[in-house]
C-alpha cells in the first residue's frame, strides 16, 4: 500500500509543479494565438523563451513558484523595454 500512495504522492507532485505550470500558461498562450486567430507570430516565441529562461534558472536555484513568476515578468518586461 505505501508503494502505491508513494507512486500517486510523486504523480500529484509532477502535476502541480511550477514547469507543468509554465508549460501549461505557454500551451494556452499559444492556442489562443495560433489556434484562434491564425496568426504567426515569432515574438511572441521569443518573450515566452526569455521568460522562461528566468523561470528556469529561478527554480532550478531554489525559488518557489510565486518569485519565479515574478522573476520571469521582470526578466521579460526588462528585454521588452530594451527593444
């Protein structure tokens, strides 16, 4: 029985974690654009990148999901503002 509460514990984990998060926000961002609309639009591609670098490095060192959102919309906002 804790073999099977372990494996559903791991699963409930992998599920909420902050890259499925990420993963799914960019899923949607993408469908609404593409899917809706029928425009292409590599700008788009490349703000979603650069935030997601940032959300990367953030938890990868060990920030929660709230300040690795917040660093992903700075890091985003910043290159917006020097282009």
């Amino acid at each position: 029985m804790d073999f099977w509460i372990g494996l559903l514990q791991s699963i409930l984990q992998t599920a909420l974690s902050p890259t499925t998060a990420a993963f799914v926000l960019a899923a949607i961002g993408l469908n609404v654009h593409f899917g809706f609309t029928g425009l292409m639009n590599m700008g788009q591609a490349g703000f979603m990148l650069i935030g997601a670098y940032g959300f990367g490095v953030s938890v990868v060192l060990g920030a929660g999901f709230w300040p690795a959102i917040l660093i992903a919309s700075l890091t985003v906002t910043t290159s917006a503002g020097l282009r």
